[in-house]
C-alpha cells in the first residue's frame, strides 16, 4: 500500500524530505500528493530549485498557481496559517480531500492539541513531527526501537530530533553492553532559522546573538529525545550545545562512564559489529582519508545517522569512554524520516 502524505512546513526539513523522496525514487519513494506553508507558491518554488546549501535539486522544479511540479509531476500547494483561529480558516481542512494516510509536520510551531484536532477532524490518520512534542504517542528512532510502532496505539508520532538520532544508537549499544552510569553530551551544532543574523531581541538571549559572529553555547533537547527512547537513561545525561558559524552538519562530543570495564579496542569491535548489522545504514566507522581526518563539510549528504570517527575512540581508566560523531542534521534525518514513513506504510491496514 503507497502512504497518502501531506508536508506541512516547508522549511529546511519539510523541503529536505520533499527533495530526498524525489531523490530516492523516480516519481517519489512515497506519494506526497500536497504540500502546505505560510508562503506563497513561487517562494516555495524559488526556495525548492535554489539551495544554498546543497545546490539544485536533480529533478526540474516548476510551477503553476496550484501545483509544484518537480519532474512533471504535480504536487498539489496549500497555503496555511495556522494562526488563524480554527482550522477552517488555518486551511488545513481542505485537506480532507486527499485522503491522506499521514500528515507529517515540519513547521516546529504545532501543538499536540493542533495534532489532535487533525485526527479527530479526520484530516490524516498518523501525524508524524519532527520535534520532541509532549503528548505525543511514540517518539521513534529509526534503526533502535521502530518495531515498538503499534498502528492501533500509536497515532501522534515523533521522528525524534537530529540530533536524538545521532545519540540514541550510540546510548543503546553502550548500555546494552556495559550500562551507561553517566554521561555528558555536547552538540556542536551549524546555524538554525531559530537564530537572529544580527544581535536583537529572541526570547531565548543566546539565540539573538548575531549567529555568524560567534559560538553561542545554548540548551538542547537531546538528552530528552534520548531518554524518551531509552527511559533507561533518564536522568544519566546531561547535554549542551553551541551554535556554530556553519550551515550543515553537525558533531556530537560524547563523554559516559560505564558500569562494567572495557577497553578502545573492545568498543572499536563492536561499533564494527553494529555497523555491519544490527545497524548497517545508521551508524557508520569513519577513518578518515589515507591516515587524515576529515573536515565537517566532507560529511555533507551522507545518509548514517551517526557517524563515528574511528581514530577519536578513547577508553580511559576502564570505565570512561570517548567519542566524536558528526552528521548530516538535515539530509540524514530527511533519510530517516522516509524511514519512519516506510514502517508506517508496512505497518498500515488497508
Ligand atoms: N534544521 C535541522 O537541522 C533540523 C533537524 C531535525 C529536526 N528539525 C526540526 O524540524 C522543525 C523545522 O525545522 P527547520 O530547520 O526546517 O525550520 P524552518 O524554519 O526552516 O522551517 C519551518 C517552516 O515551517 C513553516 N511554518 C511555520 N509555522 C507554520 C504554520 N503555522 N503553518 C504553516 N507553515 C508554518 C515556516 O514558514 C517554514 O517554512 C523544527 O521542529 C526543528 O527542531 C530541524
């Protein structure tokens, strides 16, 4: 059965799962059949065909007054506002003319009550965000705990953060094998649009801090995403982040203390293990290129979740482990997303 899928918010990630959908398939991996923003038709567009960072898409962008059309294909383009009082004049009920197997919501700015109100005015039968939302039924890591999804149980998904994806294969290896007694978390995160360009007021102080002038240490939900898959690790992890003056991919500076003793090169073996099986196309070894390690950007469109730089492995005094990880935060977490859709589509009652 092809999912019926509408985006909502077409921003770096709605429009990133648009493009890597497209990208994956000729026609589509899954059947968007509309699309849905703030903005008009051409900005979306304009925004789709010129990337700053990634470049064109490969497939022909176009447009008419209702439809995008990438390669020839038509995608239908409501304009929303969720703002506006209810949801007849938001616009969002217009969607109830497609049938629509799963709303998946890429704006940031949606209530657990905006997702009910789409489930109980039968809008989509699944939502699927891409934040930690409370409330919601299941918060899914792909590649960790996806055959937790129950279709009759589980009707407001989350796809977990970017950076939860990253963390949380990495947690459940170290805890199943050697339990996780503590750890510290720190994300090195490029540049979001929840950042002003130039210092001025945000209601977050840091993140009104001119985002090109400086590293801006700031809050972080990976510690949550992290537990809410693994509620083993509740209240084990502690994590910051900072911003940093770059557009794309990230690093994750990882510090735990475990229950049982190991060594560098016992760690080593079983991340080979994991990414050879359990875990193959979600973390990945990296050794650098001849002997050299390489640079954030060179990690730019990979698909792994998590990536591991091998030669940044160190276990001190038995029980504290360290790690580097980097990945793609848009175009790896675009991936998983279409993972998540393809374990809701097996998963679906015709
Ligand atoms: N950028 C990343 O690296 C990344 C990675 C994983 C998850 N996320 C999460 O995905 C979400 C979106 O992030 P982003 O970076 O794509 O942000 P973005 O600002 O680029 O995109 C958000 C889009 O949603 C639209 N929007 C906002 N409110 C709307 C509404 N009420 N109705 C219709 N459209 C609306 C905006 O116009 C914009 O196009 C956030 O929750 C973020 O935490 C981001």
């Amino acid at each position: 059965m092809s999912l019926k899928v509408a985006i909502v918010g077409l921003g770096r990630i709605g429009r990133g799962v648009l493009r890597t959908n497209f990208s994956q398939q000729s026609g589509g991996r899954y059947e968007i059949c509309v699309v849905c923003d703030v903005m008009t038709i051409d900005h979306v567009a304009y925004l789709l065909a010129n990337d700053s960072t990634y470049g064109r898409p490969p497939f022909q962008v176009d447009c008419d007054d209702n439809d995008l059309i990438l390669d020839g294909k038509r995608i239908r383009y409501q304009r929303v506002d969720r703002r506006r009082s209810g949801p007849s004049e938001h616009g969002l009920d217009v969607l109830k003319d497609f049938g629509l197997d799963v709303l998946f919501d890429a704006t940031g700015t949606a209530s657990i009550n905006d997702f009910q109100t789409i489930l109980e005015r039968n809008i989509a039968r699944k939502v699927l965000c891409t934040w930690n939302i409370s409330g919601c039924d299941i918060s899914i890591v792909y590649g960790v705990n996806h055959p937790n999804y129950l279709p009759d149980k589980h009707h407001v998904i989350s796809a977990s953060t970017c950076t939860g994806n990253a963390m949380v294969p990495i947690c459940h290896i170290l805890d199943k094998h050697f339990g996780i007694v503590s750890a510290r978390i720190a994300t090195i995160h490029p540049q979001l649009s929840d950042q002003r360009v130039l210092d001025g007021y945000h209601s977050s102080s840091q993140l009104g801090r001119g985002c090109a002038a400086s590293i801006i240490p700031t809050g972080t939900n990976v510690a949550k995403s992290t537990s809410l898959v693994l509620p083993n690790l509740a209240g084990k992890l502690e994590a910051i982040s900072y911003r940093v003056p770059t557009a794309i991919v990230s690093v994750i500076d990882f510090t735990a203390y475990l229950a049982k003793d190991t060594s560098q090169e016992e760690c080593i073996d079983l991340f080979e293990q994991y990414a050879e099986n359990q875990l193959s196309g979600i973390i990945h070894c990296d050794y650098g290129a001849w002997g050299h390690q390489k640079a954030s950007i060179d990690y730019m469109r990979t698909d792994y979740s998590a990536i591991l730089l091998m030669g940044q492995v160190t276990v001190n005094s038995k029980r504290q482990i360290g790690l580097s990880l980097m990945h793609d935060n848009e175009h790896a977490y675009c991936c998983r997303v279409l993972d998540v859709l393809g374990v809701l589509e097996s998963k679906a009652t015709v």
